[in-house]
DNA sequence: TGTAATGATTTGCT
DNA sequence: AGCAAATCATTACA
C-alpha cells in the first residue's frame, strides 16, 4: 500500500518538477528531460523530497506550534510548488475518481422534462402563447361538449394562472436565491484559492466544488419545477375528470334513450348506427350512450320494481304513436300494446319472484327455474296482452300495475338477444325496426 | 343536509 | 372490443 503511494509518488514527482522547475528556479528551461530532475545533486532531491514527505506525514502528531512551525518551514521550501501539484495530481486520480462517474449531468433530462411540460402547458413561456395552449388543449379534451364548458373552460385559465403566477413568483425568489448562491460560491473559491496555498488543492477541484454547489442551488429550482408540475397535473386531472363536470342529460334526451330503451327491451343492445343516430338526437356523444345504455340496463336489472312506473310510460307512449301512426285504432289515445316490443324479450333477471311483480296471481316461484321461461313468456305475454286490453281505457295507474317486466334467464343477462322476434308478443306490430328508423 | 338519482370510470370477463 | 358489475363523484331533491 505504502509502496505503491511511494511509487506513484515517485513516478509524479518527475512530471510535476518538470512542468514546475522553471517557476522553481532549479532547472534551465532548456534542462534535459526526467534525467534533469534530479538536478546537481542526483539522489538528494529524493532524498529531499523524502524528508519532505516525512515531515508531512508526522505534522499531525505534533503541537498546533510545532505544526505551524513546521507548515510554514514548508511552505517556504524550495520543493513545495513541484510537491504541491503531485499532491494535486494524486488527489485528483485517488478521491475525485471516487465520485467522478456521478459528475457528468450537464442537460438533466429530468430537467428538461419538468421544462417541457411547464412550456407545454403554459406556465413557463410567453404569457399568453402558453396560455392558449392551455386552453387548446382544454379544449381538445373537453371533446364535443356543450357550450356550457366556456365557464369551465375560464376555471381552468384561471387556475392555471394563479400556478403560472406563484411559479412566477417563487421562480423571482429563486432567482434572488441564485444570486446569493453565486456571492456565496464566490466565497467559497476564494477560500479555497487561499487554502490551496497550504493545501493540495487545483484549480480544478475548486471548480468541481463550484460545480456542486451550482448543483445544490439548481435543486432548489428543480424542486419548484417539479411541484409546480404535480400542481398542473392535478389541476388536469381535476379539469379532466369527467365524473367532477357531470352534467344530467336534458330531459328530451333522456326521454329518447328510455323510449328506445323500452321499446328495445327484449334486446336493449343498441347497435354502433343505432347509438350514432341516438347520440346525435340526444346531443351527446356515442360513449355517452354506451355508458347510458350500459347503466340502465344494470340498474334495471338490479330493481325492475323500481323501473315499473318509468317502462309502463314509455312502453304507452309508443304503443300510442305507433297506433296513432300505423293502426286503425279507433280511440287514438289508445295504449293497445303497452309495451308491445319491450315485453316480448327475454331479459334476464338474479331474482325471478320479481318478474311478475305487476301482474296478479303469478308466482315468481313457480317460474324459477329457466327452462320453462319461453312457456312462462307466453303466458306472461298473453296475460299482458288480455288485460292490457281491458285497461285500455283506464288511466297511468292501470297501466302500471298491468306492466309486465320481459323475463330473465337464470344466469342474470339479457338471453337470445340476437334473435328477438323469436319471442313475439301478440302484438309486435311497430317492433324494434320501426323504432330504429323512426327514432 | 342527507339521500336518491345519475353519468362516468374501473375492473374483470369473454 | 363490448359487456356486467362495482364504484366513484356529482347533481337533484325532499
């Protein structure tokens, strides 16, 4: 170990006393190469640069007195600058390569992300360029929305610039911090200017030691960045949320989704047209359908009791347009098939004793079991059919209570769905295709 | 203000 | 990809 250092120390001191002996005056600047380093007197510069060493190496041992003594005899003496700089030499190849692999950052990509981002969404950049971008991006996300998102739209601007402001803010401040930083680095090179005059220190160190202070500070400015960041995306998420901007459907278009969700009972699967053209009717996009669709039919499942009244006044309203338009009816307010289409499928349901709820003298028990549900639908069906006829003239409440739910199978989903005029009511008449196109 | 209704999202399945 | 089911978050209403 020793060894080695005495090695290294040996194999520097001849580049260092190289470089040096001209400022040390104990050489000729035309002086022959290694061979002139060991001057006039051959092995006395080792042996001088031995003492040297052993006096360094045994400093520490002695009084604050003697050691000061014995730093300034050596700052003073002749080897010291050639000394000096294989010191320099050997600190820079034994500790700095310890940490050297961790210097080289100069870009930060993260940096550069956290900056990107702030450009992107308009906090960092020109002042209002940024902002549109903001809103044009709100905007992108905002879809096809109503007109009523402007407000939201002015939420969003405003809340950006209130992140963009306090960035703005805290980035002054930083920049007053970094002013500080750079007194302060400036302190920190002079000391280490003036220490290196006793201590190995190069130039190069000081400005490593620059370079992490310069690093620390950029943190500070890191870190703002960075929470300035995670403020913009939870205002995002805030913004983009659609659960937080929920908006009830206006009640026309509820209206239509029902009619064609009752009228379609036995297969309420709307298909991609079908949602198209009802999305564009109700003003809403066709996710929104699916969702709509996808909702009612869980919840309709859940509680058919619940959904009674709500079936029985679609399932009229187009049983009445479809006698006003196509029967000869003789009464035009008629309800003649109440529920002519939604009760001729086969939706399923968990609890059977609920499918007949509307319709007296029918036990849910005696039909549990599925594989009688056809016959059970055309007595369901029939049975509508008879007494929905001697209630024709009666008022809402008659009909409610006549309305009778489609039947569900056991596994507790919507059966035969492909075929649903395999299960015709008596009176199929206006059907599914009719409502498809007329609605 | 509590609760039901409701639109949207997530998760898991096929 | 489409669906069922569970869940979340907001709105409407008594």
């Amino acid at each position: 170990m020793m060894d080695e250092q005495g090695r290294l120390l040996q194999s520097h001191i001849g580049v260092g006393m190289g470089a040096l002996s001209g400022a040390v005056g104990m050489g000729h600047p035309h002086m022959g190469p290694p061979d002139g380093v060991d001057g006039g007197g051959g092995g006395g510069g080792k042996q001088d640069i031995g003492d040297i060493l052993q006096q360094i190496m045994t400093i520490t041992d002695q009084s604050l007195d003697e050691a000061q003594a014995r730093k300034h005899a050596l700052n003073c003496h002749r080897m010291k600058p050639a000394l000096f700089s294989v010191l320099c030499e050997i600190k820079e190849k034994t500790v700095l390569s310890i940490r050297g692999a961790q210097d080289d950052d100069p870009p930060d990509p993260q940096l550069m992300r956290l900056d990107n981002m702030l450009l992107a969404e308009g906090v960092a950049g020109p002042e209002k360029g940024g902002g549109s971008a903001a809103a044009a991006a709100a905007a992108a996300v905002a879809g096809g929305a109503n007109a009523d998102n402007s407000a939201e739209h002015s939420d969003y601007r405003a809340k950006l610039a209130q992140i963009r402001q306090i960035y703005h803010t805290e980035l002054e401040k930083y920049e007053q911090v970094r002013m500080a930083c750079n007194e302060f680095t400036t302190h920190v090179m002079n000391l280490l200017r003036e220490q290196s005059r006793t201590r190995p220190i190069s130039p190069k160190e000081i400005e490593r030691m620059v370079g992490i202070i310069h690093r620390k500070f950029s943190s500070i400015q890191m870190q703002l960045k960075q929470s300035t960041c995670e403020a913009v995306m939870i205002l995002r998420s805030r913004f983009l949320d659609a659960r937080r901007k929920r908006r009830n459907f206006s009640k026309q278009a509820t209206e239509i989704l029902n009619e064609y969700f009752y009228s379609h009972l036995s297969n309420p699967y709307p298909s991609e047209e079908a949602k198209e053209e009802l999305a564009k009717k109700c003003g809403i996009t066709v996710s929104q359908v699916s969702n709509w669709f996808g909702n009612k039919r869980i919840r309709y499942k859940k509680n058919i009791g619940k959904f009674q009244e709500e079936a029985n006044i679609y399932a009229a309203r187009t049983a009445v347009s479809a006698t006003s338009s196509v029967h000869h009816g003789s009464q035009a307010n008629s309800p003649n098939t109440p529920t002519s289409a939604g009760s001729s499928g086969s939706f399923s349901m968990p609890n059977p004793s609920d499918m007949f709820l509307g319709i007296p003298g029918m036990n849910g028990d005696s039909y549990s079991s599925s594989g009688v549900t056809p016959n059970i639908q055309s007595q369901v069906d029939s049975l509508r059919h008879v007494m929905s006829q001697s209630s024709a003239y009666g008022d809402g409440m008659a009909a409610n209570q006549l309305y009778s739910p489609p039947a569900m199978s056991a596994n507790g989903g919507w059966q035969d769905a492909t075929t649903p005029s395999s299960v015709t009511s008596p009176t199929e008449g206006p059907g599914s295709v009719h409502s498809d196109t007329s609605n």
